[in-house]
C-alpha cells in the first residue's frame, strides 16, 4: 500500500502559541481521508502545511516522497488545495475560467482535453457559458472542484467542500468527490458535518486543541466510543479530552 501523505510529529507555531502539537498519521493512495474537529483546532492551519501555504516550524511532512518544505514545487505539482472560502473571477463564463486555469497547466490539445474533462466534472450543462456572478453557491462549489481535479493531481485536499450547501447539492457534491476517489486520486477534506465524514471517509483524525486525540475509520471509533454516529463520537471525545 502506497503511502500518499506522511506527518511526522508536525508542529506550528505563531510567536509563542503553538496551534499544532506534533501530529503524526499516514494517509493512503485512494484514500478519503476526513479531518474534523471544532472552529479554531487546527484543522486548516494543518491543511495549509500540507498545502506548501504555510511553513512547519518542526517536524516534516511529505505527499508521495516528496518533502514539503524542501521541495515545495515538486509538491505543488501534484496536489490540489480548495479553501473553504475560494472564488472564482465573477466576469468570466464557467467556461472561459476553466480556460484560464488551463492554461497555468497545459497548452494545444492538452490544454483542450483538460478544460473538456473540467466541463464534464462540474456538469453544469448550458449553465458553463453564464456568467460566474450568476451561479448559485452550488453551481460555484461544482465549478470550483472541477478546476482543482481538471489537472490531474494525485492528492486533493478539501476543506468543508460542502459548507453552506443545500441537502441536495451536498449530496451531489459528495458523489463528485467518490467519483473523484474511485479515479485514483487521494483525498483529504475537512468537514463540520458527521453524516459526511461518516457516509464519504475510510477514515478520520479528530484533532483537539491542536492534537490528534482520534484515528480510525468511522465504525472503529463508533466502536471505541459504544455509540451510533460519528457526532456522538466527536463530542465524547472533545468533552472527554
């Protein structure tokens, strides 16, 4: 089993607080990996490391062998990184964006298949040649995943993909990231909602306070905790901790 993403004892520091105390875990190839806990415990400082956006004050992370602090390029290569708060520019057509992020990666007939894999991910329809300023958030989160897989990275990393989203589209989203999974790609999200982190992860970290208090697959912890959802698990453990 190849290993997609490796921490080893990860911290981070601003000043004098340390918001991330040592973390370790391993993530898999093909792998949908949920990373949860509450507002403020560490989980997009983590995310951002993994990212190349943000240094690692100790300790070392690496997706598929390559460091991320010392060769942050080769890593940026073959991952890809949607925040919870990206956008896309508002005056261009779901189409012309895809274009445009096209181009930072392929050109000629590369370039076409790749803007032509984006359009069949988002799956807008008719929709692709409106104006981004008219999509609703559903259509944005759609559009906005289909440029972050369009190149072809082997890890996606997602924080609350569906944060805000209707029952439906939440659903449809979730289905997009299976898809996205099945095609080989490894995925590591973040997420305040159980029910997806139960329904869509093979396993989960709950990080607390900026540790690691959890690690297992969500019927392992359901298990441990003598409990029926991962929302009982997330706030016994937080409670308990």
């Amino acid at each position: 089993m190849t290993d997609a993403l490796v921490l080893e004892d990860v911290r981070k520091s601003y000043g004098n607080r340390e918001a991330v105390h040592g973390i370790s875990l391993t993530v898999h190839e093909g792998e949908i990996f949920g990373l949860i806990g509450h507002n403020g415990a560490g989980k997009t400082t983590t995310l951002r490391m993994i990212s190349t956006l943000l240094e690692i004050t100790s300790g070392s992370i690496s997706v598929y062998g390559h460091d991320v602090a010392k060769e942050p390029e080769a890593v940026r290569e073959i991952i890809s990184y949607l925040p919870e708060d990206a956008g896309a520019y508002k005056d261009m057509t779901g189409r012309a964006y895809l274009e445009f992020i096209a181009r930072f990666f392929a050109s000629g007939k590369e370039k076409d298949e790749m803007v032509a894999k984006g359009i069949a991910l988002a799956d807008l329809g008719e929709r692709i040649d409106s104006k981004v300023d008219t999509y609703s958030k559903g259509m944005m989160r759609r559009l906005l995943i289909a440029r972050a897989i369009m190149p072809s990275p082997k890890l996606a990393i997602m924080d609350e993909v569906t944060s805000g989203l209707d029952v439906i589209n939440a659903y449809e989203i979730r289905e997009i990231i299976r898809d996205i999974a099945k095609s080989g790609v490894t995925v590591v999200m973040s997420s305040h909602n159980m029910f997806e982190v139960d329904m869509l992860c093979d396993r989960v970290g709950l990080i607390d306070q900026g540790n690691l208090v959890l690690l297992g697959t969500p019927a392992e912890l359901k298990e441990q905790f003598g409990v029926d959802t991962l929302e009982e698990v997330f706030v016994k453990a937080v409670k308990g901790a």
